[in-house]
C-alpha cells in the first residue's frame, strides 16, 4: 500500500512536470551552469516548494500589462494549463541541474522563441517579449516567488547572505535571456518592486487569466485538490509590496493552506525517488 501511494504520488509530480523531457544524466562530470554547491541546486531541490513559488510568481508576473498582454496574444494557457507549466518546470529544473550545453540549449530556445513575440496590450502600448526591461520583471517576480516559497516551507531561517547568493546565481540565466539591471539582493528586489507599482495593474485579463488556471480541468481530481491549496499558498507568497494589488476575493485563502504545503514538502521528496537534483548529483560526480 505505502509503495502505491509513493508511486501515485511520484506519477502525478511526473505528470505535472512533464518530466523525462530533459537529460539530465550525461555528460558524466559536468556540473551544470551552478553545480551541487551552488545555493540554487538547495532552493530548486523540492517539489512542492517550487510550484507555489512557480504559481506565486505567475500570480505577481501577471500584474504586468504588457507581461499578460504576452500571454493573452501568444499563449493557448486556456486549453493547456497543464502544458505551460510542464515546459516552466522543465526550463528551470533544465538550466539549474542539466549539463551545460542543455542549459545553454534551453536558453537559447527561450530567446529564440522570445524574438517572435510581439503586440500591443490592452491600452495599445507596445510590447515585445525579449524587451530587457520586461525580462526583468518576470525574472524577479519568478526568483523571489521561488525564494520565498523556500523560506516559507524549507528554511525559514536561510541567511541573507545565502539568499543573495541564490538571486546572484539565478541572475546569470536572466542575462543570458535578455535581462538588464538585474537586482541581486534581498534589499535591491524589494526596492525594485517598490518602484515597480506606478506600472502595475489588476484588470479583467488578469482576473481572465488567474480564473482559467483556477478552474482548468485537471487529469485527476486529487490533482485538483493539490491545484486549489497550490493557488491558495501561492496567493499568499505573492511579495508585500504588489500583494494589495489583488483582490481579497482572488487570493484563493484556504485555512491552513500554508500548513498544508509544509507537510507535502517531505512528502513529495520522499515520493520522487529519481529527481533531477539526485540524478545531477550523481552525474557531476561521476568521472
């Protein structure tokens, strides 16, 4: 019974991540773009953590105008929640634990598609998807997302100095897709995103956007009781400074949302049994 539910568990974390996608067994040696010291490896390790942070981060990347306008021009997020996420997992468990040149790959795949992506939103202000200054935002938004989300059901208390490290490590994959003026402290992403509310909104497509990953059909009713306290804790991560933006009728609260998700962190490592960090770590060190 326990191996059942260890293996129901681990099929539906696969499903959601899409994983067996990306390589991360070979070359023997090569550590990645970090390597296993690297903080990001540690923040990046589990599960449950990762997709708050994920969510929380589209929930504050969403208050963008022209980063929603993005999505609503150039996305099928309404017919394949599932999918988008899978290939968000997949970039970033790809650029922190994949050898180098699948990190570099999948970089260069981003960029490439980011070319291609281009419009107005909806006050008809232009927007391209490679512009430095939207890269930055959605970089920031997606890092600390996944900081606090680390925090909050990990290691409440992570240094500031380790928490530096972690956005200086992340940073170099936001430049290497575009980004500029990238803030690589703790202090410097909360002034950022101070500055950052004169160009912040919640509007009807961001109300669109939250309702259709709220209520997507799922492959699995046990998947959609993981999606609604994952919304719930996400909402609740979403940083001070732009948190007043949403809506209280938006925010999913479910009591004990946050509780919840920190007895499923162990949880969910206990039932991946051959994750991308355990096969990196062996891959790096192998000779």
């Amino acid at each position: 019974m326990v191996i059942d539910i260890r293996t129901a568990i681990e099929r539906n974390i696969r499903r959601i991540t899409g994983a067996g996608v990306v390589n991360f067994d070979e070359p023997p040696g090569d550590p990645g773009l970090f390597g296993p010291q690297s903080v990001a490896w540690k923040v990046h390790a589990d599960f449950v953590p990762m997709i708050v942070g994920g969510v929380s981060a589209l929930m504050t990347q969403m208050l963008h105008p022209l980063a929603i306008a993005g999505v609503w021009d150039h996305s099928n997020f309404r017919a394949d929640v599932m999918g988008r996420l899978a290939r968000t997992a997949q970039f970033v468990a790809g650029t922190t634990y994949a050898a180098r040149p699948t990190a570099e790959a999948l970089i260069a795949r981003v960029r490439l598609r980011h070319m291609s992506v281009a419009g107005t939103d909806a006050s008809g202000r232009h927007y391209r998807a490679d512009d430095p200054a939207l890269l930055t935002w959605i970089h920031v938004a997606e890092a600390s997302g996944f900081l606090a989300a680390y925090r909050t059901f990990v290691d409440p208390r992570m240094s500031e100095a380790e928490q530096d490290g972690y956005l200086r490590e992340m940073a170099v994959i936001a430049e290497r897709l575009g980004a500029r003026d990238v803030p690589v402290t703790s202090s410097a992403v909360d002034d950022y995103l101070c500055a950052m509310l004169p160009q912040l909104r919640f509007d009807e497509r961001t109300r669109e956007v939250l309702q259709v990953i709220s209520t997507a059909p799922m492959p699995s009713p046990t998947l959609g009781i993981f999606r609604r306290v994952v919304m719930s804790a996400g909402a609740r991560l979403v940083p001070h400074p732009v948190r007043d933006l949403i809506p209280p009728d938006e925010r999913h609260r479910l009591i004990g949302a946050v509780r919840l998700m920190t007895w499923a962190t162990p949880v969910g490592r206990w039932a991946l049994k051959n994750g991308a960090a355990s096969r990196s770590r062996r891959r790096a060190a192998a000779q």
